[in-house]
C-alpha cells in the first residue's frame, strides 16, 4: 500500500488541532505500521525566513535522505516520519528552476515559426506505465 500525501497527513503521532493525522490512523485501523517520508520539512520554503532550523541543503548536490552516523535512515522525531529527505536550494537554467529538468529527462529546445519562437524546455523522454 501507498499513501501519498503532503504536508502533515504524514505524521504518525498527534498533529496539534488536528488529533491523529492519515497516518496516525493507519496503525489502530489496519495493523499497518506505515512507513512514513517526510518530503516537507528540509525543502526549500518560500522565504529563507521559514526554513526549518535542520535545514542545510550547502551539504547536498541532489535530493538527499538523511542518514545516521550507522547509516540508518534518520527519523523525523518531530513529526513521527520514518525517513526525512533534504532538498537542494533551487538553481536556475536559462530562467527556469532546474530541477524542471528532471535529471537530463526535459531538456532545452529552440524553435522558430509563426505560431511558437524561443527557446523552452521539453520532455525528452516519456516514460508509461501500465
């Protein structure tokens, strides 16, 4: 089973206000321990004034998972997530955020014609899955 869900749907404890969140209910309903990806707290926010206080993404050149020191995924005891995952600052290619390039997967084109003329960033590659 996957759930994918953001902001604090993720948690497995109490959220304040709220009581369980999803995945706090998960356990109690189903017997299902979930494992739980905090993709929320260690992400770039809209202002460096909101940044969480773990949030180091100088450390990082791609999306990271946070390790302990035995290599262990790194829990957010915050929250209640089993693994946390670091993202880098945003950098930009030709105007556009970067990571829009998914890995080499969107890459830069040039056209001219009378209904379409500049330079975007499209698909490379699709990928289907059945």
């Amino acid at each position: 089973m996957l759930l994918y869900c953001g902001f604090d749907h993720v948690r497995e404890g109490k959220v304040h206000q709220w009581g369980k969140a999803m995945a706090g209910e998960l356990r109690p309903l189903t017997g299902i321990d979930p494992f739980t990806i905090d993709q929320v707290v260690l992400s770039e926010p809209s202002h460096p004034g909101y940044e969480c206080f773990d949030y180091h993404p100088e450390l990082i050149q791609t999306s990271s998972i946070l390790l302990t020191s035995k290599g262990h995924a790194k829990p957010n005891q915050m929250n209640g997530t089993d693994i946390r995952i670091l993202y880098p600052r945003t950098t930009f290619t030709a105007g556009r955020p970067s990571w829009l390039l998914r890995g080499g997967l969107v890459g830069s084109s040039k056209f001219t014609g009378s209904l379409l003329s500049g330079e975007f960033s499209l698909p490379r590659e699709c990928l289907f899955f059945e």
